[in-house]
C-alpha cells in the first residue's frame, strides 16, 4: 500500500527514538514524516510550525463565520445602549 507524504524528509519511529532532535532538526524547520513499516505513521513539525499551523486554522475558521454571517441582517446598536 502506498501513502502521500505531506514530507520532504523522513524518519524513522527507531531513529526517532534515538535522536529526537536529530530527527527534527534534519527537516530544517518543515514537517518530517515519521515512518514505521515505510508507511507514514505521524508527522513531526518544530513548535513555532505548529503555533503558525493552529493560528491559521484559527483565522480561517473565523473567516467561515464571517462568510456565513455576510447575509444576516444588521442589527443596529449604540455604544450608549452597552
């Protein structure tokens, strides 16, 4: 069975074991696939990735909001009132 890898570089679970930082410094701050039977077993991305990969998710999600709401009808408000 063949997977697509979302990875430039690989790895595997035992090198992975053995050098945890080697594993992630050798994917030069990108996603490396970490392999186990040469199938993709999970991926393993620096923390500043990760904090950018959940920031985006975020704003995208805000912005389905915003898509969904475009058509709602305004509802008018004073700061006064709050």
């Amino acid at each position: 069975m063949t997977s697509k890898l979302y990875a430039e570089t690989t790895g595997s679970i035992t090198e992975l074991k053995r050098n945890p930082k080697g594993v992630l410094a050798s994917g030069q701050g990108a996603p490396v696939a970490i392999l186990s039977h040469n199938q993709p077993a999970f991926y393993c991305i620096p923390a500043d990735t990760y904090e950018a990969m959940m920031e985006r998710m975020e704003d995208l999600e805000l912005a389905a909001k915003v898509h969904e709401r475009e058509h709602e009808k305004e509802i008018k408000v004073d700061w006064d009132d709050l």
